[in-house]
C-alpha cells in the first residue's frame, strides 16, 4: 500500500489526493494529520490521477504540505455477530454502550449486494405493531419498505420506540428483532431511545446505532448502510424476521446535500444532488424477502416533512420508491391525540399479501375500506355543518359526525404503552360501526355483517346505538353496587 503527501486541497470534510494510481470507489483511505493522529476517510471520487476522499471526523489540523494518505484496498466492512443483539453502537459501528468490542462471526462489507430481482420472494405475512390504524388498516408485510412521514413537533420518536417495543411475528415460534438506527439526533433524544429500550426491556432483542447531531455528518451516510448490513446477516444468516426502523431519513438527505456542497457539485431540486433518488434507492431497496431463505428484512423508514410539505423532494422520491407511507397528522396532534395517524392520506400497498389468517381476507379488507369511508364522510360533513349547520343535515349525516369522532377517540387514539392485537383491531371497528344503520355499511359483505356485526343491531337493522347502551349498562352497574353495598351495611347494623 502506497503513501501519499500529494494533498492539494481540503473543502469541509473532503481531502483532495492529486497522483493516486490503483485507487478504487468506495476504497476505504489512512489519513496521517501532521500531529500524528490518524483518521480512516472514504474515496468518493476517483479519476486517472486525483481522489477525493472523504473524512469520518473533523478536518481541523489538516494541511497540504506533511498530510500523509494511505489507501488501504478494501470498502468499509462491519463486524458482525449474533451478540450484537442488545448492544449499542455509535454511527461508525462502534460500542457506545461501554461493553467489548463485537467478535466477529464475518465482517462484511456495508453497501451490501444487490438482490436480483429474479431471487425476490413476493412478501407475506404480516408484522403485528400493536397499533391499530397500521394493523388493520395500513398493515405491515413482512419484507415491505412503508416509511412514515411526519413534521418537526410531531410524536414521532414515541411511535418509533414504540413500535420497536411492541412489533412481532404472530407465529411466537418464529425468531423476530429490531434493528434501530437513529440519524442526527440530539443528546435528548439518544437518552430517551436508550431509556425506553433498557426499561422495557426491549433491547434484548434489539440493535441499536445511534449517531448525534454533533457527529460529523459524513457518518449519517454511513449510519443507515451498517443497520442495513446487519440486519441483512441477522435474516439470510440466521433465519430471522428483522424489522429495521431508521429516523430520520431527512437528517441523512441534509448530510447529502451538506457534503454534495463541498464537492461543488451542480445542485438539483432546492438544493438536493440530482442523484439523490438513486442514493434513497440503494437504502430502501434493501428490504426483502429471498427465494430459499426463511428471514426477511422489513423497513419503517421515518422522515419528518421541511414545512410539513408532502411534495417536498425527501417525501417527494421517497414515495416512489417504497410501497405506500403511513402519515401523521399536526390537526390530530392538536386534539391531543396519540399517535395522530391520518388514515386518509396513508396506504399500504402490499397490504392484501399480508392479511387474511387470523380473519378472513374479505372481513379484515371490509372493515378497513368501511372505516376509511365512514371516516372520509364523516370528515367532509364536519366542513359541511361547519357552513350550514348540523341542523341542516339528515339524520344518517349526524350519525356519520359521530362515527368520525367515535373513530378519532376510540380508534386512533392510543396510550403509548397500549399494545393492541389484531383480533381487537378488527372487533373494535365492528363496535364503531354500530354508530351507523346497517344499511350504510356498503363494503362490507352481508354474510360478515351477520358472523360479526349483528350484535350491535336490533331485529329491524337499524343500530342499538352502542356507546349509549354501554354508558346506560355502566350506571346500571354501579347502581346495583351502591344497592349492595346498602344491603350490606343495613346487615352489619
């Protein structure tokens, strides 16, 4: 391995090296500071006799005259094990949690293969997240890429760790991890990642690679490929479901666009480099099922809106990569409601590969297109009554208000630590249903209708008005209590 002193120029964290002969894309590079420190970097660029190498770390004592820099042959690799499962690491893949550096069962190389589209599997399967607007209605497949797209100030991070902490498999026999990659986040929010996972014990089977807002942001790039890199081990090697969540992929798009300034480079849509679609692609893509192997990687990918702006490049190409988007609502986050899930403008478009064990395909298909539709109508007759009055409207109108409130407060809205199956998912909305005349649930089928609805409606289909009938069994209840509780005191006397 050759040693250069041939630096002829430093632009943030990149290192230009003129008279380089056999260096490689990617090649992985020693950089010697005057001081006799040493920092690794990574060629970004390389032409017949000029590389650009791109610094893990700060480039502050650098000069062009006694900088040395030695190419050492070979792309980034990560070590990988199965102990990895309950550990933390830093940006770079090393231990943040004080623990043993990782023995390593292989090392790999981070920017992973390419799977050849004639070796994907079509996924199936759901994942089971415990939150119902996911579950039932824009449900989780087992090898998908859903990303979720939220704002600044929004509940994000709590949903993260929330559904790192409550997603599974619903065969219990079948091997499940997380794998939790956080991009530019802040002091504050890598305490609360680590507090929530230790205390919920969650990081038994999780990984964590958390990189800071202070860390240079060249590891951002480098942060997303190393959860990719072992989770792709974690589910070929060793037969595992992995789920990996990364937040937040605007963080990685803006250390893009960061370094992207630096090499000069002829910016594209408000700043982003034009090869920014094909970048996002080399993450997404990695999420999939294999012919022949039994794990999968499945991806949640969250990204937070600039401005709340869903046509905003990040969303913009993010959206035409993966499978539908999950979106989080600042109205909903304003009534105080957890997790604000509009369901209106989220989809999932593998969901109908990944439904159809636990209840019937067509009943957990129905239920989903009669919630979304009661819901939608319900929000349209809100800006109605808004102009004309509720008086003004009918009385089926009136009762589709109140499926969209009933919808908001018992559907939605959940605790953070409120872990709901799908079973209850599916029963839920046939209580909500009962907020409207039978005749009005169009896309659901009779048959399921009568197995699972008519419960809720008397002989004539019309509804008993449910959530009336339970306040009124409630203060039943407690009058028998204060009646017994009388009784017996009368008794003792």
């Amino acid at each position: 391995m050759k040693e250069y002193q041939t630096v002829t120029q430093i632009a943030g964290p990149l290192v230009f090296v003129e008279g380089v002969k056999d260096v490689g894309y990617n090649e992985i590079a020693e950089v010697t500071l005057p001081s006799g420190e040493k920092k690794l970097g990574q060629v970004l660029e390389v032409s017949k006799s000029v590389a650009v190498v791109q610094l893990f770390g700060a480039t502050a004592g650098l000069n062009t005259t006694t900088t040395k820099v030695k190419f050492l042959g070979e792309t980034m690799q990560i070590s990988v094990s199965k102990d990895m499962l309950g550990r933390v690491f830093d940006g770079l893949g090393r231990p943040r949690d004080k623990g043993p550096a990782i023995i390593a069962e292989k090392r790999l190389d981070i920017n992973g293969s390419a799977i050849n589209p004639f070796s994907r599997a079509v996924p199936r399967d759901f994942i089971q997240t415990g939150i119902s607007t996911i579950d039932a209605m824009n449900t989780l497949v087992r090898g998908q890429k859903l990303p979720i797209f939220s704002g600044s100030g929004l509940p994000h991070n709590q949903l993260a760790v929330q559904i790192a902490r409550q997603a599974r498999t619903k065969d219990k026999s079948e091997q499940f991890a997380v794998v939790f990659a956080a991009i530019g986040i802040t002091h504050e929010d890598s305490a609360f990642f680590m507090r929530d996972f230790e205390k919920t014990g969650a990081l038994e089977r999780a990984v964590l690679f958390l990189n800071l807002a202070d860390d240079p942001s060249v590891e951002r790039i480098i942060t997303p490929r190393l959860a990719l890199t072992t989770a792709e081990y974690l589910a070929y090697e060793k037969d595992m479901h992995v789920l990996v969540i990364i937040t937040d992929m605007t963080n990685y798009c803006e250390a893009l666009r960061e370094i992207a300034s630096a090499r000069e480079e002829v910016p594209g849509r408000r700043g982003y480099p034009g090869y920014m679609y094909t970048d996002l692609s080399t993450i997404y893509e990695r999420a999939g099922r294999i012919k022949g192997k039994t794990g999968t990687v499945t991806q949640l990918s969250i990204l937070t809106m600039p401005g709340d702006d869903i046509t905003h490049p990040i969303a913009d190409l993010t959206g035409y990569i993966t499978e539908g988007q999950i979106v989080l609502s600042r109205d909903l986050h304003r009534k105080n409601i957890y997790p604000p899930v509009d369901v209106l403008p989220s989809l999932s478009r593998l969901m109908n590969l990944g439904i159809g064990k636990e209840r019937t395909r067509e009943d957990h298909r129905g239920v989903a297109d009669q919630l979304y539709a009661g819901y939608a109508t319900g929000r349209d007759l809100r800006s109605l009554s808004a102009v004309v009055g509720e008086e003004a409207l009918s009385d089926t109108d009136k009762k589709f208000l109140k499926f969209a409130d009933e919808f908001e407060r018992r559907y939605i809205t959940q605790a953070n630590h409120e872990d709901r199956n799908i079973e209850y998912s599916l029963e839920l909305g046939w209580e909500l249903f009962a907020a409207l005349p039978k005749s009005e649930l169009k896309r659901v089928k009779a048959d399921f209708i009568a197995k699972y609805g008519q419960k809720y409606y008397d002989g004539t289909g019309n509804s008993r008005d449910f959530f009336g009938a339970k306040a009124e069994e409630k203060k039943s209840v407690k009058h028998e209590e204060a009646k017994h509780a009388s009784h017996v005191k009368h008794a003792k006397k």
